[in-house]
C-alpha cells in the first residue's frame, strides 16, 4: 500500500513539474511582421532584418504581409524550405508552400513558430529569382522564453 501511495506523490509531482516547464517554455507570444514596415517584397535584406530582430522565440507568430499580383507587380509566395542546403541554394523541390501570391494581402499571412528547430522561408516567385537576387530569404531558430 505504501509503495502505492509513493508512486502516486512521484507520479503527481513529475505531472507537475512538467506543466511548471512548459510554461517556462511558452512564455508571451510575439507577433513579428517579416520586414517591419517594408514587409515581405523583392529587394529587401531578410537575411539582415532576421539578425537584427532575434532572437525569436517558441509561438512568436510571423505575420508575412504583401500586395497581390497586378498587371505590373508580380506578388511573392512564402515557401518553408526543408534544409540550410536548400535554403542556401534556393532549391525549392522539396519545400512546402506555406502561402500563394494572393495571401500576404491584407492582414497578412501568419506563420506560428511552435517547433524548436530551424525554420527557413523563402519566396519562390519569378522561378526562384525573388530568393536568389531579391534576397526574400531567412531563417529563425525559435528559442525557448528565458522568463
């Protein structure tokens, strides 16, 4: 019975303590708009603005805000790009379409960091030029909260 009675406190204890530390790991939320007040668009330094605006942490919301297509402005995508190779060679095959051209208008388009391993984005608009010349790429590594 006592035995019983030991694994019962250890088990509620570890319960617990496990909450305790998921709550050290949530902490508060940030919404983050991708490029501040130049938003996601062809030209701007993503890799620069992702260094000057971490660190990001776990269930930050990245808000991806773009106009959509015209006669005279091709729209970006958001794509999540599977690798650093990928995301440093702006290959796209094996990458998921997290947003189409039409998505980043109004509000935008949010994206929650709630996995503790490296995200890459990058749009694949005009055949991977917007990557590779219109530097529409970063990464963010989510961070557990420090509070």
């Amino acid at each position: 019975m006592r035995m019983k009675m030991a694994f019962t406190f250890g088990a509620q204890g570890f319960i617990l303590l496990a909450i305790a530390a998921s709550f050290l790991l949530v902490g508060e939320a940030r919404t983050i708009v991708v490029g501040g007040s130049e938003g996601w668009r062809f030209g701007f330094n993503y890799t620069d603005w992702a260094l000057k605006t971490s660190p990001f942490y776990l269930n930050d919301k990245l808000v991806f805000k773009y106009a959509p297509p015209s006669d005279t402005y091709v729209a970006p995508n958001v794509y999540l790009l599977p690798n650093l190779l990928s995301y440093l060679a702006c290959n796209f095959s094996s990458a998921k379409l997290l947003a189409n051209e039409t998505q980043g208008s109004g509000e935008g388009f949010e994206f929650v960091l709630n996995r503790w391993r490296p995200a890459y984005f990058a749009s694949a608009a005009e055949d991977g030029s917007h990557c590779r010349e219109g530097q529409m790429k970063f990464f963010a590594i989510p961070l557990p909260h420090p509070n």
